[in-house]
C-alpha cells in the first residue's frame, strides 16, 4: 500500500496583504516588512512574494545588497 506523502508546503500564492498574485520567491519576512516596506501577512519566518511584489522588494533594497557586495571585494 502506498503511503500518501503529506505535503508541508504553504499555500502557492503572495503573502502580501491583499495580493493573490502567484509565489514566485521566498524571502525573510522580517526584512521584507521593514526594509522594503511591504505589509506582509506571514507567519513563519519565511514570506513567499508573487512578481510583481519580489520587483518591488529587489528595488526596495538593492542599495543594501550593494553595499553587502562592496565589501565582499
């Protein structure tokens, strides 16, 4: 008999706020509250955005990654 696998995978759409867009990437979702300034409703540490919402969070904080990139070098 086959055992049926229990997925722990949340649901597939956007934790922003009013968004039912489809996830497109994970991130922290402390960082993508505060730093970039998107009103997320997750609930675990992790926050799935959809594209429209992971566009606004590369710009949001793209000065923070550079500098992170600066001073890999």
């Amino acid at each position: 008999m086959k055992h049926e696998r229990k997925s722990k995978r949340r649901k597939k759409t956007c934790d922003v706020k009013g968004c039912d867009g489809k996830k497109k990437q994970s991130v922290p979702a402390g960082k993508a509250s505060t730093k970039a300034g998107l009103d997320i409703d997750a609930d675990g540490p992790n926050a799935y955005l959809c594209k429209k919402h992971w566009k606004e969070y590369k710009k949001n904080t793209k000065e923070e990654r550079e500098a992170r990139q600066l001073s890999w070098k």
